[in-house]
C-alpha cells in the first residue's frame, strides 16, 4: 500500500489532485483507493489536507493517514505554517511546490522532488494560484506508479469544461520541469 498524504490551502484543489490521482491509480489497476479527505468550514487559503491510499488490493482502512510514504504539499509556505512533514516514514518522498531551489529546503534524509508549479501552471494558461494539476505531473515525476498518459487523461476528463488542455500542459510542464534529490 502507498500513503499519500496532500496538504494545500482551501481552494487550491488539494482534494481535486488527490481524487484525480485516485481515479488514475484505478484505471492502472490499483483496485484498493482509499481518500479520507479533511475539510469543513475551513475559509479559502486555509490550510487543509486530505489522505489518499492505493493498492493492489482491496484496503479496509479508511482512517486519515499518520505515517505517510508520500507527502504532496502544494503550497512552499505551509512549511512555516504546519508540520507537513509530520509521521513521514524514513527515506519518504515529499513532493513539493516552490520557486526556492531544493537547497533552500531542509528535508534530512528524505527524497525531495520539487518544481515551480506555480509559475508553469501560468505557462500553461491557468489563473494564478491553480496548482493541482501541475503537482499531479510533480508527483508522477517522482513515482513512477501510474503510466502519466493515464493521468493526464483524467486531468483532461476532470477538467472538460475548465480548460483541459491547459490542465494537461500544466501537468506536462512540471513533470519535465521537476527536479528529484535525496535518499
């Protein structure tokens, strides 16, 4: 089983990401998906996170993860905020949204694939502050676990009437773009 645990700001599209990536793992034959998504009456820019785990077989625990393999944090700043990295697992991965080189991040002893999403998402032709596509092509960067042609099509379908092609191109841009350090 893969734990993959997403924190963004309300209305980034943090749990949209994780559903996208939930429905691709899917279709790739990942028939345990599980997302426990965390939100309420959080206000936009409110930090939230949602818990996304997938398997080759069916999973029966639907709690929010404590101990993920994987962190995606779609905004650098939550880092000052809260303890994103909290209950990684040893040598995990955190896939990370930043315009700051990797050196400017302290992650001991973990894998750190990061891009400026935020910036090539507008390359792409999405309005500022839309990253959930572009963190989709970050992570598929890092984990090499769903065949990319399969989530771009779901990006595309979730997006039909949002700009597909801008989502995908989003998504296309930071997997190229993105860099992978560490353990």
């Amino acid at each position: 089983m893969i734990e993959i645990r997403w924190h963004g700001r309300g209305g980034q599209g943090a749990i949209t990401a994780a559903k996208i990536f939930a429905t691709a793992a899917f279709r790739a034959g990942y028939t345990g998906v599980v997302m426990a998504p965390s939100f309420g009456t959080e206000r936009r820019g409110a930090p939230v996170f949602t818990s996304l785990k997938i398997a080759k077989e069916k999973i029966y625990d639907i709690s929010p993860i404590e101990t993920p393999d994987i962190v995606v944090v779609l905004d650098h700043l939550l880092l000052t905020e809260a303890d994103v990295a909290k209950g990684l697992k040893p040598g995990g991965l955190i896939v990370l949204n930043t315009p700051k080189p990797l050196t400017a991040h302290d992650f001991d002893g973990m894998r750190v694939a990061a891009a400026d999403v935020t910036a090539l998402s507008l390359e792409a032709g999405l309005p500022h502050g839309v990253v959930n596509s572009g963190i989709i092509g970050v992570l598929c960067r890092a984990l090499d676990v769903v065949p990319f042609d399969t989530v771009l099509g779901e990006i595309e379908a979730e997006f039909k009437t949002k700009r597909p092609q801008a989502n995908a191109q989003a998504a296309r841009l930071a997997y190229e773009k993105t860099i992978v350090e560490g353990a």
